[in-house]
C-alpha cells in the first residue's frame, strides 16, 4: 500500500551527509537493502548526496562522485551514481525521476562528460525511460586486495552535455564501484 500521496509536489534537497541511519529511514534495517550482496563486491561512498523528504522523514536518495575510468586507451572521468534508494511505501511516483534528475542536474556541473552507474537487471528499462543506455561491454572495477574483477551487474551511461558522445573499447573503473 503506498503512502499517503501528497498533493504538494515533491522537492529534492542536497543532503549534507548521508548515513547508515538515513539509508534505513528510506529501505528499512536489512542486510543487503539494494539486492546486491550476492556480488560479494566492496562499494565506495558517494560524496554528493541529494534526497527527498515526505513528512519529514526521507523517502528518495541518490548519491554521486567523480571516479577515474579507461575507455579503450583513453583515461578520462565519470560522474558515478549510486545509492540510488525510494522508499517502498513511495515507488511508483515518480520520486526515482526526480532524485536521479536532480543529481544530474549537479553531475553537469562537476565536469565529466558522462555519469555512470550500475543497476539490477530489473532495473534497467526504469534507468532507460531516464535516459540512460546498458553498456553492451563488460566493465572491470577495482576491489580490496589489488583485485580486478567483472562487474556482475549491468552497467549504464548518461551523456552530462549534449555533444558528449561514449567511445568504444573495454571499460576499466579505476576505483571501487560505486
């Protein structure tokens, strides 16, 4: 059952901080809130947060931060998106559109040409109806240890400026996912 549906449209803040605690307050106390665990992967923290809040508690988040990645030969940086999280009283309202539209609308102004992400497999019609495209090459990400391994989930990319244009070749993240 969704909860109450607000009349007054929703408004995305930037989040000084995002924790543990907030994480709980949108997808509630579980051991693996985003269906990823059986990755076995180490994820990084997004440094830019951005959420929305109905009634005062937090409903919607999506994270960001810029990462250093290889496209082919070329080393350049993404904008990584992450953490990206609706309430389940709240999915279906739109709430995902507007936290992810609004962390783009920043991820523009910190200068790569692309943000990247990577998403469940049912998911990924949800990103494409917000303009994003699955990579159809497979992405390495670094991991503790000096490891190097194959992102087992599907990765996506956004164009941040209308002349940005994503080459081809092997993909190769130079940090943690995130």
């Amino acid at each position: 059952m969704s909860e109450n549906r607000s009349t007054v449209a929703p408004t995305v803040v930037r989040l000084a901080q995002y924790t543990k605690a907030d994480q709980e307050e949108i997808l509630g106390n579980s051991d693996d809130p985003f269906g990823v665990a059986w990755t076995g992967l180490t994820w990084m923290p997004k440094e830019n947060h951005f959420g929305i809040r109905h009634h005062g508690r937090l409903v919607a988040h999506a994270g960001l931060l810029r990462l250093p990645v290889a496209i082919g030969d070329a080393e350049t940086e993404v904008v990584g998106v992450g953490g990206v999280a609706v309430s389940p009283g709240m999915q279906g309202q739109g709430l995902a559109r507007l936290v992810v539209t609004a962390a783009l609308e920043h991820a523009r102004t910190m200068g790569p040409q692309h943000a990247l992400l990577f998403c469940r497999p049912p998911l990924v019609s949800l990103y494409q109806r917000l303009g994003w495209h699955p990579l159809d090459k497979d992405v390495l990400v670094e991991q503790p240890g000096g490891r190097l391994v194959t992102m087992p989930l599907r990765t996506m990319v956004t164009p941040l400026c209308d002349d940005a244009r994503w080459s081809s070749g092997p993909v190769r993240l130079f940090s943690l996912p995130m």
